[in-house]
C-alpha cells in the first residue's frame, strides 16, 4: 500500500527561533502589527510503500529521529492522508 505522509518540524518552544524574529520583524515593518511569536518549521511530504499503517508510521517516526528532524531541537509531527 502507498501512504502518503505530511510532516511538520518545528523548533521546540525553548528554543531561540531567529528566523521567525525576522520574518515577525519584516511582517511588522508591512503594517502587519497584530503578529506575534512567529515560529518558522519545515514541512515535508513523501509516499512511502508499506503493507500496513502501522509499519509506514514506524518508518516515518524513523526517518523523522535519523534524518529529517534535529530531535535536539526540534519536535516533529506527521499524519497520513
């Protein structure tokens, strides 16, 4: 079976987000003063070929520890469509 996966890194709540400064910075600047706390992540999508969900969320939770995500960091979520 195919699965396709969406998902969604982001940098953990205690950690320093300076991009999203910017990009709440750059959003101010354009008149755009009610944004706050802007947080920037990464969003991936992929299909994965697994015979069953569970072993395609096995193997997605795997790319996402080993590759995708800095689990230091950042936290990570994904669902199936």
């Amino acid at each position: 079976m195919i699965f396709i996966a969406n998902i969604y890194v982001s940098l953990k709540s205690t950690v320093s987000d300076p991009q999203g400064a910017t990009v709440s910075g750059a959003l101010s600047q354009l008149g755009f003063d009610s944004v706050k706390n802007v947080r920037v992540g990464k969003y991936i999508t992929l299909e994965i070929e697994k015979p069953t969900k569970e072993e395609a969320e096995s193997a997605v939770s795997n790319m996402c520890e080993q590759l995708l995500a800095n689990t230091v960091i950042e936290e990570y979520r994904f669902e199936f469509q």
